[in-house]
C-alpha cells in the first residue's frame, strides 16, 4: 500500500552476540523484578498506588529504550513504559522513588502518579495521565529538530488503545504532511483495559487504520520477540533518518496480568486465554533462546538472575528510606516568575492606533528582536489575509514560511505541538491563534490543561514559553461559536497567566510582557475593540511594557468603585460619565487588565476611598470570571464597605445571533448603570 514504503535496502534481524545477549537477557529480567517488587510493595501499601506492569512488553520496550541516546534524541513513554525507561538511562532506583512517590524522584517528586516515567536531564519527557497526548508534543518537538537542522530523533511510545484518540490520528497526519522525524510506538496487547482490541478499532493490526498517510512509513513487528523487534527500531530510525517522514512500528505485545492494580483482568478473560498468553511470555522464551543457541549456559542465566535479585531488592529497601515530598512545597512552580518591566507611559500625542493594529505591530517588533519566535494557527498566513480579523498581517511575509505558517483546523495539534516544541530549546517562544474564535478552543482543553501544569508537574524542569492568542467576546452579531467569554473557565486552572486588554496601548504592552515571560499566558483579546475608535490610543514603541498584575484606574471617584475589565471596561466608563452628568456621582472605573494574577491591591485602595464596589463582567454570572471576582474583593474589602458588593454579568443563556437577542443577552451600559445605581443608593 501507498504509505508502506521500500527502503533503500532491506534491513536484516540483527545476528545476537554473547555480550548483547548478556545485556538483553540482564534488562529484562531486572525489569520483570521491578514488576514484581511493586506488586508487592502495592499490597503493603507503600507505593505504586498505580501500577500498570510492563510484563509481555519486553522485548520492544528494550529495542525502544536502547534506540535512544541520552541527551541527543528525545523519548515520550507511556505509563507502561518501565522497561523502556530502564534501557533509556532511567536507573533501578529512580523507578523505584517513581512507584513510592519520593521527593527525590527526577520525574515529578511525587507530584505526578506513579508508572509515570520521566528524566528531563537526559530528554525523557514527562507526559501526562492523558493518554497518548504526547504524540502532539513529539511531533511539535520533531518540528523544532527539522527547524534547527539536528540530527536527533523523536521517539514516542503507546498502547494500542489510545490511538482511537482523535489526537492521535492529527499527529500522525501532521507528522506525515510534514515529513517530521519522528518514530511512533504502538504496543498492541489486545485490550484496552477491558476492551478488546476489535470493540477499539477497525483493523486489529491498529497499524492498518493508517495506511493511507502518504508519508509514514509502517512497521510491523512481533513485540515479544526481542530480535525482530531490534530489526524494526532499526528499519524505522534507517527511513526516518533518510528525511522521507515519520515511521510508525507497530508491535504485538501480550499482557501478562491486569490493566493495572485497579483491574482484576480474570472477570472478562477467560482461563485459557491467560494460560495461553503465558505461553507467550517473553522472558522465559528468550531465556531458552539463549541456551539453545549457545549464548549463555543456564549457569551464567542463574548468576545473573541472582545478581539482579540481590540489586533489585537492596535497591528497593533503600527507595523505602527516601524521604518524603514536603507540603510546604505545593506552591513551587505553580508558573514561572515573570518578567517584570516598569509600566512605560502612553504618548500624550502622535499617530492613533487601534487594537488590532497595536498587536500586530507589537508581533513584528518581538519577531525582529528574538529570531527564536514562531506563530501558527487557523488562516493565519494565506496571501495578503492575516487571520480572520488581519491580526497577524504581513508576519509570514516579513519572517518567513518557517517561522509563521497555517496549522490544519485542528485546535488540539495547534496547541499540543506548541507545546513539543518549546522543548527543543529555553529561548523559543510560540504564538499560537489556538482557535479562530475562542469558542472554537473547546476541542483543544485537553491539550490547555497539559500546558496550565507542565511547570508544576516537572517540578520547573520543562516550562512552555507559550502565548495563547484567542479573539473573545460578543457585540458583533456573531451567535453561538462567535460571540463567546471564556475566561472564567481558563481562570480555573493553576498555571495560567490571563491577560484581556481594553485599550490598543494595554494590548501591546501585556503582549510584549508576555513574550519576554517565561511560561504560559493566554491572551484573550475582545473582537469588538479590534478596530473600534474607542479603544484607539496614540502609538507606543518597541519599549512599551505593561506589567502582569497591576490594574489601571481608569477614572477616579469617591462614591462607587467599579472593577472592569475587556469590552466591559467602556461600557462602566460611559456609566461614570453618565452618573456624574445626571446625579453628581463619581465612580472610580479600575480595569483589572491582568485577570491572573488579579491586582486586589489597587482594588483595596479604591474601595477605601469609595466604601462601595460593583463588579461588571461580560462572562457569565454563574460560575463565570465575575464570580471570582466577587468573592476576591468581598474577603479584601468587607470592612470597607457601606453596601453589599454586587456583580453585573451577561445573562446565563447562549449568545442569540439576533442582534435584538444578543443585545438582551451581554451585559450592557444599562444594565451596569442599574447596579451602579443600585449599590449607589443602597
């Protein structure tokens, strides 16, 4: 077929030597040790409070752990992945801090579950519970390897199960569309869980689903045989090296036991069917291999069993004395420091810009100053056309089809290789139009909860430089998937910087913070003010900074506070304007700018002045960004204040297309002018 493609030579099952027969033999063994320690270890209630074994996986984890070099190429395993790791660099003891959930271990220090393997220091990454999402962080890191011309390899590695993931086939296709280099593992053993492979997947051979690809090259292999599955890793690193594709080795495996601890595998299989796959052990079968063929006698097996036992068990006895995680510690790396530049004035006078201006100007300024910056999204790089709303103009022609370039509508492989390849090197950043509209992002949330804790789950050895660029809000007749807030949703996760300017001064000075910032920041921009007069302001330069955090106060006054931010921000200014004129009323109008952090502080000392605070939020009221708010100021300020505080937010319903319905719907003038009339007179 189309995507099985011939190689310059065949390449031959590798002829086993005593020395690697020792070395294979030795591995595997130390891992199905490991396998059963943590089992033990398991019912004593000491550790691996997840435990999914890699026993029947042998001989491919092996071939897969041994194809990568240290440092050089980069490895994503799965949870299964013991065996892998253990070939890869990752020692007996690491994996056993790993199970028992040690502050020492150099994957997460406890903070991730337990089977999740990972060394950073030597470029085994650290993936999430989500299974399989890291084959968008592989192919986003093989896009970084093609991009700076390196010769390493990517290597990414799951069951057969997870490739029903809708993920999994955009990275397969991505990969393929771009020739990346970039080699998938699939383990087949038949179940996902309990869920056999044919209620999974139309071909068994799972790898058959992907046939078409143009690109990828498709490997088949017996994965509990360790010379073919030798033979495979090196037919796949010999096509990708060539610089056709990715290359996709697929294994039959079996499993010996359980899913996993949680899982008692004898209620849906059938006793003949366990004996059978035990039948197909690995281990055993290589042990016999080898004295059948004169590689090692059984007395050399035995000594090295024995060897492997007493350093295995010596080895968990001292994991079982590591020390503990600190709670004080759950505050570490929640997001990295930011940059913090003093706020630089506006021009008092000069050339206006609007919003949309002032962000694109600001792109093409931080692209010119740090050549290791890169954008993609939707429609953002065709011709003459920028984006839906022609933000990102002219950007691939000034820096190139390498650095800016249209991503497939796939918000999820947007997101997800934005985040592989901000690990190829400290000084990248990625901005990404994650989605068209922000109500299109929703099929990426899986990928932007990755993000919000990769600092904090890595312990601040991985941080993604990453700006998140989504166009929010209503007023412009767009309906459902057009017109929608999310900021209360994404406020929601630790991890996240939230940004939402009112003004094209704030736009360019929040973005060009936060593309000096280390970590990730989602910049939720309000489509209506894109070209609006009313948040024109007079052009900044390349050295205007807003810092993260500090609110601006809009208009001053002594009677009500009103803490605003977004399109919201206009509508409580023009109130301030009308109160004054109509009843004598000054309200103070502060826009928070920066939604997280939140700058109480500036909020505090406005409500000591005015004693009474109303918060106008264009999310929704329930459960919506407002809320938070509301409860923030409440616990600063409920000593200050002479009236209950009150929140003022766009209606629990959909956003109507009718402009008449729309207008019912968003919070307007007239509704922040009732509340503010309302606390005023309360």
């Amino acid at each position: 077929m189309a995507a099985v493609h011939a190689l310059s030579r065949a390449v031959e099952t590798p002829q086993l030597d005593k020395a690697t027969a020792r070395d294979w033999y030795r591995l595997m063994h130390t891992s199905r040790l490991i396998d059963d320690r943590a089992w033990i270890l398991f019912k004593q209630g000491k550790g691996w409070s997840y435990l999914a074994t890699c026993s029947g996986h042998e001989p491919i984890q092996l071939a897969l752990g041994q194809s990568f070099r240290p440092k050089k190429d980069y490895l994503f395993p799965y949870y299964r992945d013991q065996m892998t790791s253990l070939a890869a660099g990752i020692s007996i003891y690491e994996i056993m801090l790993n199970g028992l959930s040690r502050k020492d271990d150099v994957a997460a220090g406890g903070r991730h579950m337990s089977n999740h393997f990972a060394k950073p220091e030597i470029h085994i990454q650290n993936v999430s519970s989500c299974v399989a999402n890291h084959a968008l962080h592989a192919v986003g890191l093989a896009r970084a390897v093609k991009y700076y011309k390196s010769d390493a390899l990517v290597f990414a590695s799951f069951g057969e199960s997870s490739a029903s993931e809708g993920y999994v086939f955009e990275a397969f296709n991505g990969a393929s569309r771009e020739r990346l280099p970039v080699i998938f593992v699939i383990q087949n053993n038949k179940y996902g869980i309990s869920v056999p492979v044919h209620e999974q997947t139309a071909n068994e051979i799972v790898a058959d689903n992907f046939v078409g690809l143009k690109h990828l090259h498709i490997v088949r292999c017996d994965g509990t045989d360790p010379l073919d599955s030798r033979r495979a890793m090196d037919e796949a690193m010999e096509y990708v090296r060539s610089g056709k594709g990715p290359a996709l080795v697929h294994a039959q495996c079996v499993r010996l036991g359980p899913h996993s601890n949680s899982d008692k595998h004898e209620s849906y299989r059938a006793e003949e069917e366990i004996a059978r796959v035990h039948q197909m052990d690995p281990l055993p079968r290589f042990r016999k291999h080898l004295i059948d063929h004169g590689l090692l006698s059984e007395k050399e097996i035995v000594a090295i069993e024995e060897e492997n036992k007493r350093i295995v068990s010596e080895t968990a006895a001292q994991a079982e004395a590591a020390p503990l995680p600190d709670p004080a510690s759950i505050y570490d790396f929640v997001m990295p420091a930011p940059f913090t530049p003093e706020e630089t004035p506006t021009p008092e006078s000069g050339k206006k810009e609007k919003m949309r201006e002032s962000i694109n100007r600001t792109l093409h300024e931080e692209f010119q100053r740090n050549p290791n910056t890169f954008l993609w999204g939707q429609d953002v790089a065709s011709g003459e056309k920028g984006g839906v709303f022609n933000v990102t103009d002219g950007m691939q022609k000034a820096f190139g089809r390498n650095r800016v370039f249209n991503a497939p509508i796939a918000e999820d492989f947007i997101v997800g290789t934005a985040n592989g390849f901000s690990r190829f090197r400290e000084d990248a950043w990625v901005v990404i139009e994650a989605a068209q509209f922000t109500d299109y992002v929703w099929p990426s949330m899986e990928q932007m909860v990755e993000l919000s804790h990769e600092c904090w789950r890595t312990m601040g050895k991985y941080t993604p430089n990453i700006i998140v660029r989504l166009s929010c809000g209503g007023y412009i007749g767009g309906g459902l998937y057009h017109s929608q807030s999310a900021e209360g949703v994404f406020a929601n996760f630790p991890g996240f910087r939230i940004i939402m300017p009112s003004f094209a001064d704030d736009a360019s000075g929040l973005l060009r913070t936060a593309m000096r910032s280390r970590g990730v920041t989602i910049a939720f921009e309000p489509k209506f003010l894109y070209n609006h007069p009313m948040a024109q302001t007079y052009a900044t330069d390349a050295n205007h900074f807003v810092p993260f955090g500090k609110a601006r106060v809009r208009r001053t006054g002594n009677d009500l506070t009103i803490v605003t931010y977004g399109n919201a921000v206009h509508w409580s200014l023009k109130v301030a304007e009308k109160l004054a004129e109509e009843n004598n009323y000054q309200v103070e109008v502060v826009d928070l700018r920066t939604l997280v952090p939140m700058d109480i502080e500036t909020v505090k000392q406005s409500v000591a002045k005015t004693n009474r605070v109303l918060i106008a939020s264009e999310d929704h009221k329930t459960g919506g960004y407002g809320s938070d708010m509301l409860a923030n100021v409440t616990e600063a300020c409920f000593e200050m204040l002479d009236a209950p505080p009150r929140r003022v937010c766009s209606k629990d319903t959909p956003v109507g297309f009718s402009r008449i319905l729309e207008a019912a719907i968003l919070i307007s003038e007239k509704d922040i002018y009732e509340a503010a009339l309302a606390v005023l007179k309360y």
